[in-house]
C-alpha cells in the first residue's frame, strides 16, 4: 500500500498524500464485492480511509461511503450508444441470468450503472469489467479475467443471485448489498445511509423497471 504518495494506514486503512484515490487497495485487500469505508482526519490533516472505526478521538470522523461505479465509463456516451453496446452482450446476460434465476432486466440495470456496458471498466475504487467486480470477490467467484465479458457477467449474476437469496429476495436490500457489502445492510437494518449506495439503488431500480418494459 506505499505506492502512488500512500502509506499503510492504522486500522487496516490507507493515508492519502496525493490526489489519487486508492481505495481499491483497502477493498481488494479486504476481499469483498464492497464495503464500508470510512474517512478519517487525522491530527496532521491528513486523511485516513479505512475498513474499520478509528476509536482515537484525536481522529475526526468525515463520512462513509458504499463502492463506486465506474462512471467515467458513461461519460459522452448516447442512449444509441448504450443500447449498442448492450446488444454485445444480451445472448450472455440471458444464459446466466436463466441458469441463476435472475431477471435478466435486473442484471441489465445493475451492468448499466455499473459500467455503462464497458467490458473494460475500471472504477477508481479498483472494481472491474461489465459488473464491476472486486478482485477478491472475482476469485472467489471462479473468475480469473474481470474483463473477459462471459467470465465477468457470470461471476455478476452468480453474486447477484446470492445477495438475493441472503436477503429474501427483496431488490433494494440485495442492491444495496451489492453496493455497499451484505454486512452493511445487515447492520443498518437496511439500505444504508450511504448517499452513494441510496442513489445506486434508486438508479438501478429506474433502469430496471426501464428494461423490463
């Protein structure tokens, strides 16, 4: 975690020096699809982004986040250019959503927030291919190439179809977890209150209801 201007951080965090943002270490490094991070001052101003609450009250809290997606994916791209590119990959997302018992307008809306459709997404947060899967997740999904569409919708739907069934079936509860981590909603009792993770879950749920018709 030393590299790019970042230290390691005290509770399993990174520091930030610079101006990029690497919380794709602090994920990756936790295995999870997503998780809570939290932001932290630190008395040298300093800011510490980590998996877990820092209890030194010399540490001021700033906020939490869920994953972000990879929106710079979408940027300058026509709704003719979006269906396009879903086009790709309807023949994949109709198998594996069929072999999951998913909807396949659900594994649509989540692959349209998430990558804009872009087999080649990156988030800043270090998430990648079509569903924006973390690397831990990804192995242990049977994943091997996040950028191999067939691999990478696979392991989505799969992970998907998990969260699901985790939470009942209910949309919100299972997109949230897909966003901010099954933990997260478990301990908030829900959604959490996450600006990031509520916008997520409204979104997917436009374009869902969008595909379905």
């Amino acid at each position: 975690m030393g590299k790019r201007g970042f230290e390691p951080g005290v509770a399993g965090g990174v520091r930030r020096r610079g101006s990029a943002l690497l919380l794709g270490l602090l994920l990756a490094a936790a295995g999870a699809q997503a998780a809570e991070v939290y932001v932290y001052r630190e008395p040298t101003g300093t800011r510490l982004f980590t998996d877990q609450r820092v209890r030194d009250p010399a540490y001021v809290f700033i906020a939490k986040y869920g994953r972000p997606t990879a929106y710079v994916s979408c940027r300058g791209i026509s709704a003719a250019g979006l269906d396009a590119r879903l086009r790709s990959y309807e023949d994949l997302i109709d198998k594996y959503a069929a072999q999951q018992g998913v909807e396949a307008a659900l594994v649509k809306a989540v692959m349209r927030v998430e990558s804009c459709f872009d087999h080649r997404a990156v988030s800043r947060v270090g998430a990648r291919g079509l569903m924006q899967l973390m690397p831990g997740t990804a192995s242990d999904l049977g994943v091997s190439d996040s950028f191999d569409p067939a691999q990478n919708i696979r392991g989505g739907v799969t992970y998907l179809r998990l969260m699901l069934d985790r939470f009942g079936n209910n949309q919100k509860l299972a997109l949230a977890a897909y966003n901010a981590g099954p933990g997260a909603v478990e301990k908030h009792q829900g959604v959490p209150p996450f600006r990031e993770t509520q916008a997520y879950v409204e979104k997917v749920r436009s374009h869902y209801e969008r595909y379905r018709s």
